[in-house]
C-alpha cells in the first residue's frame, strides 16, 4: 500500500516571527523561500502546516 505524501514550499520568510514558528518551518525541513518539502501525510503534519499556514502553500 503506497503512503501518502504532502509536498509544501515555503512562501514568506520566518523573520519577525515567533521562535515557535520557526521551529516549526525547520521541523517541516523548510528555511528559504521557495524551498519545497514532500512529507508523510500524517495529522501531526498538517497540524504543523496548520501552524504556519501564512508562510507556506500546499502544491501537491
């Protein structure tokens, strides 16, 4: 049974945002704008996607 996956890139920048946020980028393996990470589709995942919806944008 194939996994499925969940493939980010990141938007804006974490500067001026709070520590927690930018933890939450790194954890996601995200830290440049335009970067893009594929990830299990799991809840933990799209609770961390949830979190800093505003710096990053689903593709795919």
């Amino acid at each position: 049974m194939a996994e499925k996956t969940v493939t980010v890139r990141q938007t804006a920048s974490p500067i001026r945002r709070t520590k927690d946020q930018r933890a939450t980028l790194a954890g996601l393996g995200l830290n440049k704008i335009g970067r893009t990470a594929t990830l299990e589709d799991t809840a933990s995942i799209r609770g961390m996607i949830a979190k800093v919806a505003h710096l990053v944008e689903v593709v795919g």
